[in-house]
C-alpha cells in the first residue's frame, strides 16, 4: 500500500505537466487563423436612376494570420467586382470596388446583388458583400 502511494504522488505531478505541455501545443496551434470581415456587409442605395452604380466595401482581416481572397465573385454580369489586393496582413484591410450597371441588362425595380468573397477563414469559407437598389424605370 505505502509503495502504491508513492508511485501514484509521483505520477499526478507528471500527467499535470503533460497535460498542460499539450494544451499549451494546442493553443499555439490552433491559435493562427484569419478571420474576414466586410463593412458595411449590405448596402441599401435606395432609388436611383438607371445608370452605373459604384460602390466601395471594405475586406478586413480581423484574424491573426494572412488572409488570401482566393476567388472574388458576382451574382449577375451586370455587376463587376475588383479587389484592391487579394492578400490582406492581419489588422489591415483593402477595398472592394463594385460596379453595377443596370443599363447593361435594362434592369428596373427592386435589385439585390451579392459579391462572394472566397479565402482562406476557415470559419467562414465564403464571405458576402451585398447591396439592394430600387432603378427607376427609364421613360419613352
């Protein structure tokens, strides 16, 4: 019994320590990630007139490691989509420059258009930049 309980003092101190070391690894690990975040997310322009629309959107990385915007995306021909660099430095940002022309396609009326920001967050694979617009309907 006396030697049972030797071994076992000896052995507590030596399992704390190895978990600690492991969750200490883990932590520093699992700690460098990027994160993206886009201001304003939506963008509601109210009534305009048809003609092009620019618009700018600011891509953050609020994370702790790069973040590379592998793919930048349209949901429709009539809008472009242009990054101002697709690798952002954690705590910095750059725009996102937007053209919509609703001319292109003689759109008019209510209008939601979304920009899709493919990176490597991997909490968030995908990240969305959108904006609603009402485009008056042209006269004659």
């Amino acid at each position: 019994m006396i030697t049972l309980q030797k071994k076992q003092s000896t052995i507590r101190p030596a399992l704390f320590l190895l978990l600690l070391l492991i969750t200490g690894i883990l932590a520093a690990c699992g700690g460098k990630a990027p994160q993206i975040s886009v201001d304003p997310a939506l963008q509601d322009l109210g009534t305009q007139p048809q003609q092009p629309i620019d618009l700018v959107f600011e891509v953050k990385n609020t994370g702790n490691a790069n973040l590379v915007i592998e793919k930048v995306s349209v949901s429709c021909e009539c809008t472009t989509a242009e990054l101002e660099t697709n690798t952002i430095l954690p705590g910095e940002s750059t725009k996102l420059r937007v053209r919509f022309d609703p001319a292109e396609d003689n759109l008019f009326g209510d209008i939601q258009r979304i920009i899709y920001l493919r990176s490597n967050d991997p909490a968030t694979p995908e990240a969305e930049a959108e904006f609603r617009v009402i485009i008056q309907k042209p006269e004659g």
